[in-house]
C-alpha cells in the first residue's frame, strides 16, 4: 500500500468522526427562552466583526421568579437596575447582586437566576455579543 494512502484513511476517519460530533453536538442544543419580560433595546450586526451579533435586553423579574438552567454562547454581562438578582452557577456558590452591580457570566458555563425577594421585582440590562444565527440562550441539563 502506497504511503499517502496509509496516511489518508486515518486521517479521513478522524474527519469524520468530527463531523460527526460536531453536527450530533448542535441538535442537541435546545434555545432556552426565559419566562421574565424581555424588552429587546438592540439586536444588530456587531459593527466591524463579521458573524457577531450584539444583542441589549432590558429584563423584569417578578417577585419569587426562579429562572431555568441555561448557558450563554458567547460574552455576556448583567447590569441590576433594580433589586437583588440571585445566581447559581454550576460549581461555585450562590452570588447576589444589588442594583448597581455587575455579573459577568462565563461563557458556556450553565447558570441558573432567582428573585429571592418575596414583594420586589427585579430589572436587568442584559449585553451580550453572539453568533449570527444563535438564539441568546441554550437549555442546559
């Protein structure tokens, strides 16, 4: 067997196995649609960076709202305008946050949000830059 044929077929199988993944790894991503209300201030091209998408939310939480477990794709940060914003992230303990504060979320790290607050919404300013085509958030296990 000639030597450029030897070579070929592992590295043909390794490409295809990582299509494969690849292409298995992304059904699996479901979109997490939140429950607060979403007042959408920016959603646009990303000027000067090809393929990113800005996206800037103003968010309402009511009292007690418990938020799913998701990720965000890409670089995002939380901005509380108003009351006390509760974060779970996946192996660190609970962080809060008063209105004034800042949470950086980890990209593709899985969180979950809370109003721990039994009489008070809460309201966020949501920045966060992503990839053309992809939702803001995705279901996380």
């Amino acid at each position: 067997m000639p030597t450029h044929t030897r070579f070929m077929l592992p590295v043909s199988c390794a490409v295809l196995v990582l299509i494969t993944q690849s292409a298995v790894s992304q059904e699996q991503k479901k979109e997490y649609v939140s429950t607060a209300e979403r007042n959408v201030l920016v959603e646009q091209a990303l000027p000067g960076v090809d393929g990113k998408i800005v996206s800037i939310n103003h968010y309402t939480m009511p009292s007690e709202w418990v938020g799913g477990k998701h990720y965000h794709s890409g670089p995002t940060y939380v901005y509380v305008l108003k009351g006390t914003f509760t974060v779970e992230e996946e192996g660190k303990p609970a962080q809060t946050f008063q209105a004034g504060e800042l949470y950086v979320e980890p990209v593709g790290n899985p969180m979950k949000a809370f109003n721990k607050s039994a009489d008070e919404p809460f309201e966020l300013l949501v920045f966060q830059v992503q990839n053309e085509g992809e939702p803001l958030m995705y279901q996380a296990e």
